[in-house]
C-alpha cells in the first residue's frame, strides 16, 4: 500500500511547469467553465444526498417516538449511514480529482496537497 501512495504522489506531480494550467489559447475557457459546471453538479448531487439523510433522521426520530420495532429502525439508520458515507466518497473523489487535474505550481506544495487527499482517503478505510 505504501508504495502505491508513493508511486500516486510521485506519478502526478508536475516538477517543472512553465505556464499556468488555463492558458492554453482558446481552450482555457473550456476548462474553466467544464470545471466549474462538473464542480457545481457534484455539489448538487452532495446537497441531495444530505437532504435525503436529513429527511430519513427526522423519519428516524418519529420512529422511535412511536416506540416502532427495532428492526426497522436499525434498517432505517444503516441506510443513513450508507447515504453519508456515499457523500464521503464522493467528496474524496472530488478533491483527489482535483489535485491530480488541477495541479499547483509549486511542486512541494503540490505534493502536500496530494499528501492530504490520500490522508483523507486513508482514514475513509
């Protein structure tokens, strides 16, 4: 395992940049904007999925108001849970994207950035 996350930090680092990454000509603004909406539908889809947790807690609760069976409750809470840790995977997914596509020009600084996403990624596990 180590050596993967060796191999992740040192493969996707970009030693010696010259140019920033969205001044490439005519396509920088593809990029920005291409990056902005896929940003803007990830939040969407993270909201969503927080929404839905929310709703299916506040349906836990009266559950167990009610004094429903454990059973159900339990079901309830493991769907809960799957929906939050789902959100979680996305959000690591993002932001490891993110650094590997949109890479800092400072190198070491790149390297602490992919350090800490792979950290976030570590302790999901």
């Amino acid at each position: 395992f180590k050596i993967f996350i060796t191999f992740l930090l040192n493969s996707f680092i970009i030693p010696q940049r010259k140019s920033g990454y969205f001044d490439k000509g005519d396509y920088s603004r593809y990029n920005v904007k291409k990056y902005t909406e896929d940003k803007n539908m990830t939040n969407s889809k993270l909201i969503t999925r927080l929404k839905r947790s929310e709703g299916q807690l506040r349906g836990i609760q009266k559950m167990i108001e009610e004094e429903r069976d454990c059973a159900d409750v339990i079901t309830q809470l493991t769907a809960v849970r799957s929906s939050v840790e789902r959100v979680i995977e996305l959000m690591i997914t993002e932001n490891l994207t993110e650094c590997l596509n949109h890479p800092l020009d400072d190198p070491k600084a790149q390297k602490e950035r992919l350090e800490k996403a792979v950290q976030y990624f570590i302790k999901r596990k």
